[in-house]
C-alpha cells in the first residue's frame, strides 16, 4: 500500500527560543498565530547561524496577537542559559491595546509623548559604555516639538545619561544618537541627521558608530563613561529609576535591543535578519 503523502512531508521545525518565547507569551495572557512563531523562529535561526546570539542581553520584536503578547521579549539574557536580566516581561505604563499592531503599515507600538513607555528593567550600568549597542526599529518618526525624545534610555541624578534619541529640534544635539554624558551639553553620538525628526528605519547604536539600515552613518563617537548606577532602561522614555521616566517619545517602534557591541559585519547580518522579519510580517 502507497504511503500517505503526509508522513512523506518535512514537518516544520520552530527553534527552540522561538517555542520558549511563545510559551511565555501564553502565560502572560497573549497568543501568537502559525506564520508569526514562523518569523520569530526564522529570525532566531538566522541570529544563532549569524553567531551573533550572544551580543544580545534583551530583545523585543513586538509581536503576537495582542498587546499582552508584544510585552514578552524574545531574549531576555545573553544565552538561553543565562540568568534572565531584567524583568521577565516588558513593565507596561499606561499603553493600551489601541496602541498596537502586529503586522501592516500601523505595526509596531505607539507612544504618545507623554505618559507610556515601557520599563525593562535591565540596569543601565550592567553594560560597559565601550562594548554596548542599543537598537530600535523605528518605523513612523516622533512629532514632538521638544528638543529631545527618547526610544531607549537611562538616566541619573549626577546628569549621566545612556540613550538613543528619535527626535531633537534644538540643531545642538542630533536627531538619533548614543551617547553617555557628565554635565549638561556635553554630549557625543552619531548623527542620522540633524535637527528635525528622524525618519523610518532600523537603527543600532554599536559602540562607537550609528547604523541606519545596517549602513554606518555619521561620525563615530570618540569617549565614553560609564553609567554609574543600576537604574533601569526603559522604552519609549529616559528611565529615572524604578518605575519612572522622562522625555517621552510619541514615535512607533517595532523592536528595541539591547546588549554588547557588534562589528560593522555583525550590525548587517543583524539588520538582514530583521528586515527579512518585518517582510513577512508586512511591516512598513
């Protein structure tokens, strides 16, 4: 007798972090469809066979069904062996499910500039200034009209910040940049333009050079300090400590990472492997 033609057919296999991910997002209250834990498990493939698993301390790529599902990031440590950094999910303050899509041209999530932003979490001093990046995929530009909004930051009372910023009118200071500084105005970063807001893209911030689309873009950034306490990170605003923050950003984000430096190499199969994600989830 013929065998069945569907014994005959691979099965799918979904890598392991991918169906970890997914589980936690059922525990959280989410769920996630076949074709999204199909992405997810492709980009966590493309990341491991990249080599380049370990430079990433957290990550989010906003998705699942609902909003409780784009709370749980994909990594929360350096190796699946690794003690968890930071909260197990995402602190949520103030967004609402109204604030995000999964796929299509509104994907990602939306601040608002004022009161929501996310707290991750992960101490600002657990990265050395001189081997970290900070990523975000920016995919509709901050319309504030204050000189400065924050995508991912930290700060502290003795004016020592660790930040990517996404919007910046005052001409002094650029529209995205990394930067750690030790009195007012005395700043440094990589410039992805100037003076205005910034448009879409996926940009990583990777000691001691921007990336726009995995291309290196503006001048490199030439000293560093190191952020002196364990105030957490928080997205969408700069962290105070705990559960506060400031200088919120109104922009929409469809993934935020955080974690050690990559090489101009690294930065493109990092970018390769998320554009081939935000492909198939049709994100614009």
């Amino acid at each position: 007798m013929p065998m069945n033609p569907k014994l005959l057919r691979p099965r799918s296999t979904i890598h392991p972090e991918a169906a970890d991910w997914a589980n936690r997002v059922r525990t959280n209250g989410g769920s996630v469809s076949g074709t999204t834990l199909s992405a997810v498990s492709k980009f966590c493939a493309s990341i491991a066979s990249a080599g380049i698993r370990d430079r990433f301390f957290r990550l989010n790529l906003f998705c699942g069904d609902q909003l409780s599902a784009a709370l749980v990031p994909l990594y929360t440590a350096e190796s699946v062996s690794s003690a968890i950094r930071g909260n197990a999910t995402d602190t949520n303050i103030n967004f609402v499910s109204g604030d995000y899509f999964n796929t299509g041209p509104s994907s990602g999530l939306q601040g608002d500039g004022a009161t929501k932003y996310l707290v991750t979490g992960l101490p600002g001093n657990s990265l050395n200034a001189n081997n970290a990046h900070l990523g975000f995929g920016l995919r509709a530009a901050d319309t504030s009209s204050q000189s400065s909004r924050t995508v991912i930051g930290v700060y502290s009372g003795d004016m020592n910040s660790f930040e990517v910023i996404a919007n910046a009118t005052d001409a002094a200071r650029p529209a995205a940049c990394f930067t750690r500084f030790s009195t007012p105005g005395d700043s440094f970063g990589d410039e992805v333009g100037a003076g205005g807001p910034l448009a879409a893209g996926d940009i990583v911030a990777s000691w001691p050079t921007m990336y726009r689309n995995g291309a290196a873009t503006g001048p490199n950034a030439t000293s560093y300090e190191d952020f002196p306490n364990d105030n957490p990170f928080t997205v969408f605003a700069t962290g105070l400590g705990g559960d506060s923050a400031t200088v919120q950003s109104d922009c929409r984000t469809s993934w935020y990472s955080i974690g050690l430096a990559m090489t101009a190499s690294e930065v493109m199969l990092f970018y390769t492997a998320i554009a081939s994600f935000n492909a198939t989830m049709s994100r614009a």
